[in-house]
C-alpha cells in the first residue's frame, strides 16, 4: 500500500506536467496554474499517506523497493524501472512536494501576467516529476534519469525568459556545469556495477562492507565520482559558478529549484549513501571539507554582492555548504532537518525578494532599493522572519537546525574542531549578509518606486530593461510581462508566503534537543546502520551549542546594524581601506575566470585546433585530395580526345589492326 | 583461280578505302571509301565461301550491304544537315568535341 501511495506521488506530477503540456493551446486563461497546483497537492497528499502507511510498518521493515516494469536488461543484468520507499526518501517527498506546492501558489499570481504562463506550469511540474524520481529512485540507474532530468528541468526554467541572451547564456552554463556532474555519477554507477554487480540500492549497500575495506581505492573512487555529481548539483565548489547566472529565471524557479529542492539534491545523494561514504572516511572528508570552503567563500560574496537574488543564491550555497559538511561529518538527520528548514525560509526569502523586484519593476539591485517597509509591510514581514531563521536566531527554525550541525563538529572534535571554527565564522557572516539585506533596503525614505506603490497604491510601470545588462528587453513571449505583481496585492502569493513564514518560525520545535526529536526518530530506520547511528552529543551539550549558535547570530545582526545603520559610513571606509579582498568578494573570487582560465579557454583552444588543423587539414585534405587525383587523371588523358575524326580513324584502325594481328600471331 | 588473287584485290581495295579516309577531308568522299572498305570486306566473304563451298559467306555480304545501305542513310543525313545549316563540308573544322 505504501508503495502504492509513493506510485501516486510520482504520477500527480507527471500527469499535471503531460495534461499542460499537450492541451495548453485549448486550456482556458487560468486552467493550467490550476492543474499544477492541484496535481503537486495531489502528490503531497499521497506524500502523506505514504508517511503514515511506513509509520505503520516495524521499525526494522520501513523500506520498501517496488518496481513496475523491467526498464533495460543486457543478459542477466536487469535494472528494474524501481522505485525505493523509506523514510529518508518520504522525508525529501514531503520536503519537495510541500515547498513546490506553495511555490505553485505563489507562481499562480507572480506570473499571473506572463506570456508564457501554461509554458511556465508545464515546465514546473515536469521539474517536480523529475526531482521526485531523483528522490524516489530504486537503484543507481534511476537516480540517474531523475537527475539529468531535473539537470534538464532547470535549464528549461533558467532559459524560461528566451528572449534574454543573458538568461540563455545562463541556462547553458548550468546545464553543462549540471552535466559534468552527471558524468560523475555515471562514473559512479560503473565502478558500483563493477565491484558488487549490482546497482540496486538494497543489494549495494547491504554487500558494500563485504565487498571493501575501509579507505580501499575503488571505494574513495566511487564516493568522489558520486561527490563530483553531488558538487555539480548543489553547486559546492569548484562547480559552484551556475548558480548565481541562474538567477536569471524567474523569482519562483531561484525559490523552488535554486534554493529549496534541486540543489539540495547532492546533500540526500550523500546521505542516501552513508553507507558508502562510511566506508570511505577520505571522501567524506573531502565532501565536508568542501563545503566548509563554499559556506565561507559564499559568505563573503553574499556581504559584498548587491544584486538581491544573487545574494540570497550565495546564501544557499553557503545553508548548503552547511548540510555538505553535516554530512560529511556524520550529522545525517541533522543535515536533513537543515535542508527542510533552509527550504522553508530560503523559499521565503526568494517569494518577498520577488515580491521586491516586482514593485521595483524588475530591477535587482539593493543600492536602489529604499523605505520598502512602508511600502511593502507584510513583505517586510516576510523578508524579516526569513533572515532571522537563516541566521539562526534564537527559536527560529535555522537556529535548531544549523547549530545542530555545527554542534555535531564540535562533539566530534580533532580536526572537526576547525569546522566547528568555520561554521561558527560562517554564522556570523550569515547573519550580517541577511541583515544587510533588511537594513538597506527596509528603513530609511522611500526610493521613487517605493514612493509610488504608497502614492498610488499599484506598482510602478518600469521600462523593460534587463536586470542583468540594463538593455532593453522586446516585449514578446519570452520576456517577463509588463505588469508586476507583489504579495500585499495578490492573495496566493500572500497565503505561500504566509505558511512559509509561520513554518519558518515553528519548523524547529520538532527538532528541540531532549524534548521531541522529531525528524532524527523519522529518519532513524535509514540511518541505524550508520556508525553515527548512537552517537551524539548529550542535551546539555546540545543546549549549549545552541546557546554559541544564538549568540553568535544576535552579534551578527548587531554587526549588522552598526555597518549599515548606526554608522553607515563604515561599509565604505572598509571598503577603500581592503580595496583588494572587496575586489575579490564582488568579483566572486574569480570563479568564473579561474574556470574560464583552467578548463573554458582550453577547451575553446582545442576546439579551434580540431577545426584549424584536423577539420581543415585532415578532413578537407582527404577529400579535396580524392577529387584533385580525379581532376589530374582526367586532364592527363584529356588530350587523346583531339575532336579530329580522321585521327579517331587512325587510332581505330590501327587499334583493331592489333588486335587482329595479335590473335594471328597466337593462333600461329 | 587462286583464291590469292580475289584476296589481294580485296586487300587494294580495302587499302584504298582506307587511304581515302584517311586523307579526305569532305564527308561524302569519307561516305565513299568507307562504302569501298566494305565492299572488300564483302569480298573477302564471298571468296571464302567460294574457297569452302558454302554459302555462310554470302549471308554475311548480304547483312553486310543492309548495314552499309543504313550506314550510308545516316551518314548522308549528318551531311545534309551540315549542309543545310551551312557548316563547311570539312570534317577537320568540325573538332567541337575536342576534350
């Protein structure tokens, strides 16, 4: 019965995405948000019962493996198109299909005036089919369809403003950064095949520790492969460059693929194989070790950037970075737990930065943006709530999360200890970048279209400029439509906001550390293998992490408010005083030229080698020396046609002359 | 009589034929020598069948004059139409397909 309920999970969406996608052309003004929002809750709800249906199981049997139909078989190898039901993979069901159905909500109304609105349904279902196949997949096979899907579902949504070279450009980037991760995985799924002959999720990770020894090559081999897919798709460095150019779609893709549930995806592809990674501490080390170098680096590019989408995009890489190290260290429940209350305000944070673009009439820069708090409350709210649970302050949803991770590094000591100092600065970071946010863009005297929206109570009518470029922007299909919604205007994207809100603020009190527990007793049957299975710190010393993580957030915010209240002037000053590290930060480290650098540039060198040299050289040469052989024969015994009758006569004669006179001579 | 003899004249006739084709320029002259070069083909035959004392040969001389008489149709047809569209009756001017 479960399984049944799991089937329904993947179908709603798949279903929504197909019913939008052939009948669009006949489908009335609203009828595709509709269908989205209703096949996504549809999922949801089947989520649910699923839940309930494996919560009635023993603790031992919570996981189920059900397969439909054989998807491909090469003699006696046989991948079943399988889907795997265990608590792990509901809690990211629920995770995704809740998010994504408040997204359809609010997208029901953001996009309310857009062009491509059906396009934009369609897409977005699809999207939820692929990461449910991602999360729900039964073996390796699978779980690579789902994830080059949703690689290719975020392409689609990136791109979805065709009309924008930079959204275009964009969407390529993260497809082929998305790409080489598949590769990784691909890779992955080889050498898994090839030590255990399997690729079945039960039957790989029950032989894993017969099959190797710890820290052996082939092991550390397969987990840096599943890393590299993992580093691509949660976009941990050094494959993180995508993620701040995929901003250019639209502000419920950032909230939905961009922050809540794709790139999450690398965090349960790890936790989904602990069993693995347990095997192969080095990797594990180096996944953590990863994402402690994202969470900084984003850090202090999301204090210094002032695009408003691409700070929050730096943010998520940061909350990411987060769960990489939680589960590279060990801290696998509390990983997830992060990642359901990063989905939460994260979510959040995207849907009243949206609702900010568009009173701001799609422009994206914080430095314009002034006095929304008069102009905006409830997105002001919104925005408010979203930073404190992202930078963990007390009682908010981020404050159990993250510190529970940081905590983990704490407890685990040795080298983790360093972590723990990385997260603990990492924290604080967050904490001013959020704050940054709210303090510029929330006090103070209203900006021109802040000034407006009080005035004349609908949203400013800007010309359609590219926020990225500051080109204009024709006025087709493809482009964001002319008229802007926000939240204070439009009750759907009110109630998502609403709900995300209150989650944000209450999601924690199931995670309280001695008292419920909640999402670690769900996750315990996946993760009861595990050899940090029992361990973990005691209440008080929980307590007390969240006691360091509190105060470290309210400092933050403190800091936060002297830098851009109090003392406005001193951003600046530390601006020209660390001339170089600012050049640094808002150039994002160089990311992007060091890839250029190291790989782009190469591989464009090598492009024009192959077409310089061997295209023209080899193949051009080959045929074009084929024909010059044929032209010069040809121009040899061109000659011999002289036009000149009595020479035909001549030849001919003589030439049967010869004949005849050869077959006298044989006959002799 | 030898059949030496009828083989020899057949030989200068052929000869002759051969010559004139060669050395002719006007196409009816041409039509005329190959008619001579068939004629002593014609009369090689019918020396051999004389020789053999069958009459396979003169089978063959009478296919022999029905393509000569086609050959001569078609042949005096290109010369009429050269004529008529007044090329000179030179069969070295005509060399237009000269490769």
């Amino acid at each position: 019965m479960t399984s049944t309920w799991a089937w329904l999970v993947l179908l709603f969406p798949l279903l929504g995405s197909l019913t939008i996608g052939l009948t669009f052309k006949t489908l009335p003004d609203r009828a595709a948000g509709l269908i989205g929002i209703g096949a996504i809750v549809a999922a949801f709800v089947c989520g649910i019962l699923a839940v309930i249906g494996l919560q009635g199981e023993p603790s031992e049997s919570r996981h189920i493996a059900s397969s439909l139909w054989e998807y491909a078989a090469v003699g006696d190898f046989k991948i079943n198109l399988g889907i795997y039901v265990d608590p792990l993979s509901l809690f990211m069901v629920l995770v995704v299909t809740g998010v994504s159905s408040l997204i359809h909500i609010y997208s029901f109304s953001y996009m309310k005036s857009d062009q491509g609105y059906h396009r934009f349904f369609g897409y977005l279902n699809f999207f939820v089919f692929s990461m449910l196949v991602l999360v729900l997949a039964g073996n390796f096979i699978v779980l690579i369809v789902g994830w080059a899907l949703v690689g290719f579902a975020s392409y689609a949504l990136i791109s979805y403003w065709y009309r924008r070279s930079t959204a275009t450009k964009a969407g390529m980037k993260a497809f082929v950064i998305n790409v080489i991760g598949d590769i990784g995985l691909y890779v992955a799924a080889i050498l898994i095949f090839k030590s255990i002959g399997s690729v079945d999720y039960g039957t790989v990770f029950e032989k894993a520790p017969e099959v190797f020894s710890t820290n052996s090559w082939e092991i550390v081999a397969i987990c840096l492969c599943l890393l590299v897919g993992a580093f691509a798709k949660s976009a941990q460095m050094p494959f993180h460059t995508w993620l701040a150019d995929a901003m250019e779609g639209p502000t419920p893709v950032s909230s939905l693929i961009h922050a809540a549930t794709m790139v999450t995806a690398g965090v349960y592809l790890i936790a989904r194989c602990h069993t693995l990674f347990e095997l192969a501490p080095t990797a594990a080390d180096v996944a953590a070790f990863v994402g402690l170098a994202t969470l900084l680096i984003a850090g202090t590019i999301a204090i210094a950037v002032t695009d408003l989408k691409r700070i929050i995009a730096y943010s998520t890489m940061s909350q990411i970075g987060y769960m990489f190290v939680g589960v590279g260290i060990g801290a696998y429940s509390a990983s997830m737990f992060h990642l359901m209350t990063h989905a939460f305000f994260k979510a959040l944070l995207f849907m009243a930065a949206g609702s900010i673009i568009s009173a701001m009439a799609n422009m994206q820069d914080i430095d314009k943006m002034k006095g929304f708090r008069k102009a905006m409350p409830f997105t002001a709210v919104m925005l408010i709530i979203g930073s404190l649970a992202l930078s963990g302050f007390p009682v908010m949803s981020g404050w159990f999360s993250k510190d529970e991770i940081i905590d983990f590094a704490h407890f685990r000591g040795g080298m983790y200890d360093w972590m723990w100092v990385g997260m603990l600065i990492g924290a604080f970071m967050t904490a001013i970048y959020s704050f940054r946010v709210i303090f510029r863009i929330l006090p103070g005297p209203a900006c021109e279209e802040a000034q407006y929206l009080i005035d004349k109570g609908h949203v400013i009518h800007g010309e359609p400029l590219n926020p990225a470029t500051g080109e204009h922007e024709d006025t087709e299909v493809g482009y964001p439509g002319e008229e802007h919604h926000i939240a204070e205007q439009a009750g759907g994207m009110k109630f998502a906001m609403a709900v995300l809100g209150l989650l944000s603020i209450i999601a924690g009190v199931l995670q309280i550390p001695g008292v419920d527990d909640v999402v670690t007793k769900f996750l315990e049957p996946t993760f009861e293998n595990s050899i940090f299975a029992h361990m973990e710190p005691t209440t008080s010393q929980a307590w007390l992490g969240l006691t360091e993580g509190g105060i470290i957030s309210i400092l933050g915010i403190a800091a936060a408010w002297l830098l851009y209240i109090k003392r406005p002037d001193l951003p600046l000053k530390f601006r020209q005083r660390f001339k170089a590290i600012h050049t640094l930060c808002v150039n994002k480290w160089y990311g992007d030229e060091i890839i250029d650098f190291l790989i782009v540039n190469p591989a464009k060198a090598i492009g024009r080698f192959c077409n310089g040299v061997f295209e023209r050289g080899v193949i051009n040469g080959a045929t074009a020396g084929v024909a010059g052989l044929t032209r010069s024969a040809g121009a040899a015994v061109r000659d011999l046609q002289t036009g000149m009758l009595r020479s035909y006569a001549v030849l001919m004669l003589f030439g049967i002359l010869a004949i005849v006179v050869y077959f006298l001579i044989r006959s002799i | 009589m030898d059949i030496e003899w009828f083989l020899i004249l057949s030989a200068l006739l052929f000869t002759i034929g051969f010559i004139g084709v060669l050395v002719r320029r006007n196409p009816v002259v041409i039509l005329l020598c190959l008619e001579l070069m068939l004629s002593a083909g014609a009369l090689a035959f019918i020396s051999f069948s004389r020789m053999l004392g069958n009459q396979d040969g003169q089978v063959f001389v009478l296919v022999v004059l029905v393509v000569a008489a086609c050959e001569v149709v078609v042949g005096l047809g290109l010369v009429v139409a050269m004529f008529r569209r007044r090329l000179p009756l030179d069969v070295d001017e005509m060399k237009e397909l000269k490769g």
